[in-house]
C-alpha cells in the first residue's frame, strides 16, 4: 500500500479520477474550474505534483494525455485514517470515539452503525 499524504486539493482531484477515469485534462480543468474555481495552470502544478508522488498516471491518448489514479481510494482513506489517528489520538479509536461521544457528535444513526462495525469485527475475530 501506497503511504502519501494528500492535500485537500489533490484529494478533489484524485475523487474525480476515481468517480471517473481516464481523464483529460480539459475535463479536469471544466471540473475543478466550476468547483473551485481553479485554472488550469493550477490543475496543471497539481497534476505535475501527483505525478512525482506517483498517485497519478497520464498516457498519450487519441486527442490528448489521459490521466488515471495509481493510488487506490481504499489506499488513500487508510492511510489518511491511521495518519489521523496517530496524530491526533495517539493511535487509539477508543480515544477518539470518546472525544466524539462527550461532545455529542454522534447521531444515534452513527451510534448504531459503529455498533454493527464493532459486531461485524467482533464476529470475524473469532472464525
């Protein structure tokens, strides 16, 4: 697994070349530019970023260079999550759900879907 930190910006890039691959960078530009207001030399710095980190590909198209995500959203989110976790909790998920919990930041509806996560790997742990 792939362990790069991504920005806020590349993190909207990466979701629309995984919601949608290959891309051009023309439809990256219209993308990000009628989302964040980004031109396209800035889409440009960014994908030249990626590109060294390795989370993103291009290969000569037809029309134009194609772009595909390298880096997984499973790869990215557990790495992000365990980087988050360490930072910030120590590493334990006790810690944050505690945090959570006593400012009341779960709804019963995130309260019973840990619970079905906690029994789901519960379940598992004993095969």
């Amino acid at each position: 697994m792939k362990k790069v930190t991504l920005s806020d910006g590349e993190w909207k890039l990466m979701n629309l070349l995984w919601n949608k691959e290959p891309m051009m960078i023309a439809e990256i530009v219209i993308a990000l530019k009628n989302d964040n207001g980004w031109t396209k030399s800035t889409v440009f710095m960014m994908l030249k970023r990626m590109l060294e980190k390795k989370v993103v590909r291009v290969e000569e198209g037809n029309r134009a260079k194609l772009y595909f995500p390298v880096l997984t959203k499973e790869e990215a989110s557990v790495y992000e999550t365990e980087n988050f976790l360490s930072k910030v909790y120590g590493g334990s998920i006790g810690m944050m759900v505690a945090s959570m919990t006593g400012h009341k930041a779960l709804s019963q509806k995130d309260i019973e879907e840990l619970y079905g996560i906690l029994q789901q790997s519960e379940a598992e742990a004993e095969e």
